[in-house]
C-alpha cells in the first residue's frame, strides 16, 4: 500500500544520505500525510530490516502509549483500579486489535489522541506549566501524524477554554487563557508550516 511504500522511501533516504536526506523525508513525500509516522517506521525498519511485518510493529510503540496513556487517565479521574481496568478492556476491543496489526496511520492517531487527553486533564486547566508545554508537544506530533487530529482534540480544547473563562479568579482565567492559546498557535503553526507546502 501507499503508507508501506512511503516509510520505504524514507528507509532508503536514511540508507543513501547523498540523495539529500532532508528533501527526500520532508519535501518529497508524495503522499498528502504528514511525514511523522513514516519516519518512526523507516527507523524500526533500519533496524529490524524492510518488511510489511517490521514496518507494522511501529505500532508497538503506539500501542504502549495507549495503554499507558488509558491507564493514567483513569488513575487520574478515579483510582489505579480503573486505570489497569480501562486498559485492559480497549487492549481487546476488536477495532483496537485488528488495527494495531495493519499499517495505516489510524492506530497511531487513536495512541496520540489520546495521549494528548491525558495531558489536557493533567493541565489542571493550564496552571500546571509543564504538562501544558507537554500537551503542546503532544498536539504538534498529533498533526504531524495526520491532520483529522484536529477533529478529536479541538472540541476538548473548546471545553478548556470555556472552563478557563468561567474561573470566578479573572485575572487568573485570562492568564491561563492566553497560556491555552500559545500552546494551541505552537501546536498548530509548526505543523501548519509543512500542511502549506501540500
């Protein structure tokens, strides 16, 4: 398919730097997703060496986010209990199962989204500096993966802004506010500056 002739070509980019790396993973990928999850996979590929197979187990990685990132969300919002519960009952949903052995971008998505929910919560409604900067760097990821990222985590990001509004501290909703905005234009514009070339 498309996406396993894409991470190959970024294979052999890292195998033939003379041909100018840096064009062949960023400018002449001619498919119209973004470039992330085909790097991650030239890498396993290098390792492991070039096969359908090999290039499937990048969703490893992406696997070990979700479970981890379900079972922090849950800890978070109730206890470990329902942490190591929620994991476990997504790790066998057929959908999860059956994608996470195919090549497609979808597994991946659904891992960074929610990875990226994790840190929205973790936040606290953006007063906590570093799991804001975190979020931040989750999102850009998140579209350089592909861009209907946008869709999941936008309207949770709307939930923020209206909670950061609705903060009887003004002052305070207005500081945490414009700290949301800032991770949001980072996320977005960096990724945006690759989106404009497509």
């Amino acid at each position: 398919g498309i996406h396993l002739w894409t991470s190959l070509r970024f294979t052999r980019a890292f195998l033939h730097p003379a041909h100018s790396i840096f064009y062949e993973l960023i400018n002449a990928n001619t498919t119209h997703w973004p470039p992330l999850f085909y790097f991650i996979a030239s890498l396993f590929n290098l390792i492991f060496g070039s096969s359908y197979i090999v290039s499937a187990m990048t969703n490893m990685l992406f696997f070990l986010i979700l479970i981890i990132s379900l079972y922090l969300i849950g800890k978070k919002l109730y206890n470990p209990f329902v942490g190591v519960l929620s994991a476990a009952i997504v790790s066998f949903y057929p959908v999860i199962y059956g994608h996470s052995r195919l090549f497609q971008l979808d597994f991946a998505l659904t891992a960074i989204v929610t990875f990226s929910i994790y840190c929205l919560i973790s936040t606290d409604r953006f007063r906590n500096l570093f799991w804001s900067v975190i979020f931040c760097i989750s999102a850009a990821i998140g579209m350089f993966i592909k861009w209907s990222y946008a869709i999941f985590i936008l309207p949770l990001v709307l939930y923020m802004i209206i909670a950061c509004l609705s903060d009887s501290k003004m002052r305070d909703s207005l500081y945490r506010l414009k700290r949301l905005l800032l991770a949001l234009a980072i996320s977005f514009i960096v990724p945006s500056l690759w989106y404009i070339k497509r």
